[in-house]
C-alpha cells in the first residue's frame, strides 16, 4: 500500500503539474477514441502498451474479457458498451485477450470451481465455441496445456467479438458504419499484439499501415 501512496505523492507533486492543462480540458468532458474490453490482469496495462494520454481509452476490464450475450440485459459490461457507443460515440472497440489469462486455464482445468463459484459462474460467457474447443481438447489428449490455453484465448476473443456483435447498440452501429470491432490478442513476454484478421480469420502481428484497416485501430 505504501507503494500506492508514494506513487500518488509523485503525481501530484511532479506528474499532475506537467500535464495540469490536459486534466483541465477533460474536467469538462470525455471523448475518448476507443472501447478496450480487456483482461483484469494486474500485467495487462492497456495505457502504458498503447501509450496513451488520460481520456484516449474507455476501459471496461473483468476476468477473461468477457461480454455477456445480449440475452443478459443487467450486465454492467453491456450497460457500459452501451454508453461507449451511444452516449460516448466511440467509433472503435476492441477486445483484448492476453498469454496465460488465469481464467482461460481455469476455464480449461476446471481446478476451483467449488473454491471459486463465482468465478465459474461468470466464465460461462466464454460462450459455446470455447466450450466445443474444451471438449476438442479432452478428446485429442495429445495438446499441451499451454498450446490448449493459447487456442483458447484466441477463441475466446472471437466469441466475444460475436457477443458485442450482437449488442442492440453496437449491431446498429455495425449496420449503419459508425462501429467497428477488433480482436487482439497481448503477449505479456514479447510485448507484442496479434490481431484478427477478418480476412483469414487468423491472429497476424498487429500493423499500423493505411492500408491495414481490419488488424488495426483507425
């Protein structure tokens, strides 16, 4: 906790004073650029990866990036999409997995669910097509937890893509061009980003090219 408050003297001491304008500007309002629907991972610092000032990114974080599907109209993963799109305008959403999410291998080894029901309550929105590649898994044997966990958080950000898809906000934003929707996946080791590609459907290295407007935010 000292640690905490040392940081906060440090802000406001040296931090704040620098950038005492900027925060005036955002007292007024937000208007972020993007929706980042990440993992709650403590090694996960979606700032400080896409180094960004205060007001750029709308983070919504909980365990595994998940988004319920729309039949789940109270959750406040929802409500906050909600407001991105409709109150915020933002244009662009992403949903960002990461290496070795704590949830993805608890959603694979199953290994607390009496410890920790609440949890498994809540992975219940890795969705059906995590759950048909749980069950791939267990047939083939042969796949190693870690290549099994991999697969999983790539699959994972694909069914909730397919979940924020279906969002009344979002699917309008989607029919009339105002919405755009990326995967990503952050290598906590390398530092880097794997993207969708809406092409191939695979996971390439995340580019910044004009041209590049489905494995990147515009």
């Amino acid at each position: 906790m000292q640690r905490l408050l040392d940081g906060y003297a440090r802000f406001r001491n040296e931090v704040f004073p620098n950038h005492s304008s900027l925060f005036a500007q955002l007292a007024r309002g937000q208007k972020p650029e993007v929706c980042l629907i990440t993992c709650s991972d403590s090694r996960v610092m979606p700032e400080m990866i896409l180094q960004c000032d205060p007001g750029q990114i709308f983070p919504i974080r909980n365990a595994g990036n998940l988004v319920p599907p729309p039949g789940e109209s109270h959750s406040g993963v929802t409500a906050t999409v909600e407001y991105a799109v409709k109150a915020l305008k933002v244009a662009d959403i992403v949903v960002c997995g990461h290496t070795g999410c704590g949830a993805m291998k608890e959603f694979l080894e199953r290994k607390h669910v009496e410890e920790l029901p609440l949890v498994h309550a809540w992975l219940r929105h890795a969705g059906p097509s995590a759950k048909w590649l749980r069950s791939l898994f267990e047939e083939a044997g042969a796949i190693s937890l870690e290549k099994q966990t991999e697969l999983l958080i790539q699959a994972n950000v694909m069914t909730q893509l397919n979940h924020l898809a279906q969002q009344p906000a979002v699917a309008e934003g989607l029919a009339n061009g105002t919405v755009r929707l990326h995967g990503w996946v952050y290598d906590i080791a390398t530092g880097e980003i794997i993207a969708l590609d809406n092409e191939s459907g695979a996971f390439l290295p995340l580019t910044v090219g004009a041209d590049d407007e489905n494995r990147r935010i515009a």
